[in-house]
C-alpha cells in the first residue's frame, strides 16, 4: 500500500481519498504521538495532575475545510486534547502560533497551490516545525487502530478564535520589519494577489499597517475560487494591475500563503530564486547571513549561484522540498534558504515558508536599499533553461545507468562552469526529468534533448 503521507502531508481529492472518516483517524492517531505517554491511560487522573495537552487547527477557504476542520477536531478532543480552531489563517501563521502558545501540536487543513476540489492535512510539531519522515510514519501506522480513549473528564474541548490567533500573527508579521512601530513601507504602492485563499484578510491588513499603499486582487474567497486563475501559479492579473495602478512592485501568493512571488514595475516576475539573493544580500550587508550561506534546493538557477558567488555568498544544495532545506538550516544554523517556486525560510522570524514575511521583508528592502525591484532582480540573471520529462522508463536506474551517467558528464565537460545538468526521477510516476541550464536558450534546449534521448533509450521499459 503505498504511503499516505506525501512530500507535505496527507493531500488528495476532497471526499475522495481525503473524507471526513480520515481526518477523523488522523486526530485520533495524532493525540497519540503527540501527546503523553500516558496518553491511552487514566485521561481524567491526566488531566488534573499535569493540566490539558492542547492543538491548533487552522485551514485555508475551500469550502471542503469546514467538514474536515470538523472531523480533525473531533477526534483530537475524543482523544483527550483541547482544541483551539482558528480557523482561517495561512499555513505559517498556524507554524507560528504553535510555537508562541506553546501546544502540543498544529494542523493545518490545505491543499497550497491545488485546485479548489483537492485539499490536504499537515502537521506541526510543538515549536511549529514541520514533521519528519519517522513522525508521520509513526502517524500512518496507527491510523484506525482501537485504543482506551478518554471518557469523562478527559474528553477535550473544542473552541473558535479566528480574532486572536488572526491579529497575534499580523503583529509578528509586522514587527518582522518594523520592531519599534515604526511605518518602513510609507510611501511604497504594491499590488497583493492573495489568490483568494488563506491570507486574504492578514497580507493586505500587514503590510498597510507597515505603512504600505496597498492595492487588493482576488482577495474575496467564496469557498470556491480559491487559486482559480489567480495567486503564485497565475500571475497575469497581477503582472496587469501592477502596470494599471503605477504600483512600484507586486505581490502573490498560493492558497495557503506559504509561498510568494513579485514582479517589478513593468510587471516583469521575480521568482523565488531571485527573491532568496535579494535577501541574501541585503542580510549580509547587515551583518545577518549566518555564514555568509544560503540554503537552497538542486533545482534553484545556475545564475542564483554564480551571482551570489561573486558577492561572496556560498550556496549549500539540499533535494527538492522546504523540509528539507529546513532541515540543512537547523543543522548549520543558516539564516535563509527556500526554493525557485517561493518558498522561502527565514529563521530570523519563521520555522517554516511564509509568503506573507517573504513580501513584507522584500518590499522592506526596497525601501531600504533605495533602488527599484526591478533594478534589485537584475544584479541576478537566470541562465536560460530546459526541462524535458521522459517517460515509460525505469526511474530508478538513471542514477546507475553507465550509459546515463557517460552521457551526463559529456555534456557537464562541454558546459564547464557557464552551465549545468540535472538527472531527477520523479516521485509518483515512472519518468524522468531531465534539466539543462546554459549561456543561451539554443543550447539549453539541445543539451537536454541529446540527454532525454540517451534515458529514453537505455532506461526503457
């Protein structure tokens, strides 16, 4: 049976693979992990000697959230937890609260960038750390499995609080750039897509109360529209709107906001790579970048890392994922990392990506740095790029394959230092993708080509 639990969670078709009887299973088994030892022993005894363990339960605007939220709290309580559902709030605000009310754990109920009719179930742990792989095994494994549940006394709460958990988030956000109440965006106009999700009522509200012009698109989310031809994934009323209005930058975000895009006065994107060296520069100007490093992923832009380079800022590569440049961050103690799609972690303010934080600190360093967002970008050029799947093949074996890997390090002598090449399998389907990067489009495209045919040939099956 292949695992539940995917790359971020548990995520699927709404009453599909993801019903109201799973999410039911998954708080239950969660109190388990989460919670005491004692957990499945005297619940009443429990709760006088060492007080209520707690959970926090926030979602995103598909219309789906209601009846999960619902059954993800019912079995949290029947197990013995109170539950505070705050209800719709972005991913990295349910991070943030999990660790500044100091609960046992989080859940956050989205699907991120989906469609409306998917939706998922993530967890935090105490702290507002995502969980690691052996977690939500642990999770996985007694998923609808009987144990002594609580009666009495030891049966959880539930309660709602969208006002608090909404303006305790907003506050921090602000304060990310603006400690001492003062007002750094004054002056600045800036366009948000909130893709009618999740931070549609707390990234306009933040950023005006840094002092921002703000102008609003797709920020009323009717349970239905939520990503629908809008946020991260659709930039083009974005890109339209930031001509229209003589903003001086624009922002959008996905469904649960814990990614963030831009486009520069001319509506030009700035993707997350460019985002990432932005910061990165401006960290180490003030003395913030630990180590002079960013973390990033295998698939961020050549460009990213020359640039970087000549500005004395090293890259420490990580596999495609937040968790896992999350991971490579707590372990060396770096400042920054994320990914070219706009996730982006910064540990100054946040455990995990947060869209919202990435906007606010990027429109801060324009004003900061006197210079446009457009001008900002420029000093890092993405290098042309190609990516190709091949399909029908036996992805596992492009990383042995003699034939394969000749034909990697041909291509890899033939770039030098002005290119490179990526060999990935893909994580749901038997295909590879292959990416080629080089000084110009025409050669990109034929790198990746010669390379495609040589997996397509010796890795058929």
């Amino acid at each position: 049976m292949p695992r539940l639990f995917g790359t971020d969670g548990v995520r699927g078709l709404a009453n599909g693979l993801l019903t109201a009887d799973l999410a039911l299973k998954m708080g239950d088994a969660a109190v388990r992990v989460f919670g005491d030892d004692e957990q499945s022993g005297d619940a009443s005894e429990r709760e006088s000697s060492r007080g209520r363990q707690r959970a926090l339960i926030g979602r995103d605007t598909r219309v789906s959230g209601d009846f999960l939220a619902s059954a993800l709290a019912a079995g949290m309580s029947a197990g013995g937890f109170d539950v505070i559902d705050v209800g719709i709030l972005p991913t990295p605000g349910v991070a943030f609260l999990t660790s500044v009310l100091n609960v046992e754990m989080g859940a956050v109920i989205s699907a991120s960038h989906n469609a409306m009719p998917d939706n998922g179930i993530k967890f935090f742990a105490r702290g507002g750390f995502k969980l690691p792989d052996a977690k939500e095994d642990e999770i996985e494994e007694i998923l609808g499995t009987e144990w002594k549940r609580p009666t009495g006394a030891g049966v959880g709460r539930v309660s709602h609080d969208n006002v608090t958990a909404s303006n305790l988030y907003i506050d921090h956000l602000v304060q990310s750039i603006a400690p001492s109440g003062e007002r750094p965006l004054k002056g600045l106009r800036i366009v948000v897509d909130c893709a009618n999700g999740a931070t549609s009522a707390v990234a306009p509200e933040a950023l005006r109360r840094a002092g921002a012009d703000v102008v609003v698109i797709n920020a009323s989310p009717d349970g239905y529209n939520i990503n629908d031809h809008a946020g991260s994934t659709h930039p083009e009323q974005l890109q339209a709107m930031v001509k229209a209005s003589d903003a001086v930058m624009g922002v959008a975000f996905d469904g649960d906001a814990d990614r963030c895009i831009a486009v520069d006065e001319d509506g030009t994107l700035v993707n997350g790579d460019q985002i990432m060296g932005i910061l990165a520069r401006a960290y180490q100007r003030e003395g913030k970048l630990k180590d002079n490093t960013l973390v990033i992923t295998v698939m961020s832009n050549l460009g990213l890392i020359l640039a970087l380079k000549k500005m004395g800022i090293q890259t420490v590569q990580t596999a495609v994922g937040d968790r896992y440049v999350l991971e490579k961050m707590l372990e060396g103690g770096y400042t920054l990392g994320g990914e070219q799609s706009g996730h982006v972690i910064n540990r100054q303010f946040a455990t995990t990506g947060d869209g919202t934080l990435t906007a606010l600190c990027l429109a801060n360093e324009v004003m900061k740095s006197g210079h446009s967002l457009k001008e900002l970008a420029a000093d890092f050029p993405q290098l042309p790029q190609q990516l190709v799947n091949v399909p029908n093949v036996d992805k596992m074996a492009a990383a042995t394959n003699e034939a394969v890997q000749a034909a990697v390090r041909a291509e890899e002598e033939l770039l030098g230092e002005t290119g490179r090449v990526l060999l990935r399998p893909s994580g749901t389907e038997p295909l590879v993708r292959v990416m080629a990067e080089a000084a110009t489009q025409e050669q990109a495209d034929a790198v990746c080509a010669r390379l495609a045919d040589v997996v397509a040939r010796e890795l058929a099956l």
